[in-house]
C-alpha cells in the first residue's frame, strides 16, 4: 500500500522480489540479481549494492543501441531470465 497526500492506494499482492527494509534485505537482493550476468551475452555488466551498469562499445551507433535495447530487454522483460521468486 501507498500513501500519498493521506489517500491510500489498494494493496496488491507482491508475488516476486525482495522485501524492503528487512535484515535480510541485501543478501536476497545479490541472490535475486546475481545471475543476470549469465544473461547478458553482448554487454559486460557491473554489480555493486543496488546499482547496475552496463557497458557496451562499438563504433557503429545503429549496432551499439540495437544492441543495449536487447539487453535492456532482457533486464526490464526478465526475457530469457527464471523468475525468481524470494
């Protein structure tokens, strides 16, 4: 639930994530992401706490953003990645 200008949102169900705030909160986290560098086959990756990058470079631009655009995919869609439920 969320609560914005003392207006309440419906509560919904979470079904897939990691819990915010919780003690356990960081390690589930590296659990839940930590296999997304096997996913990745064109761009390298950087995982540090909560932030990713990743990085690409190729001299043609139409090939560099065709080419993050499919990666990005893969991240924001979970496309070709088993949900992981935590």
């Amino acid at each position: 639930m969320i609560k914005v200008n003392g207006v309440k949102s419906n509560l919904h169900e979470v079904l897939c994530g990691v819990p915010q705030g919780s003690i356990l909160g960081p390690l589930l986290f590296i659990l839940y992401i930590n296999d997304l560098i096997e996913y990745l086959s064109d761009s390298r990756i950087n995982l540090y706490a909560d932030d990713t990058a990743l990085y690409y470079a190729n001299s043609d631009l139409e090939m560099l953003m065709s080419t993050l655009e499919s990666e990005m995919h893969i991240v924001g869609e979970g496309e070709q990645i088993d949900t992981k439920c935590v």
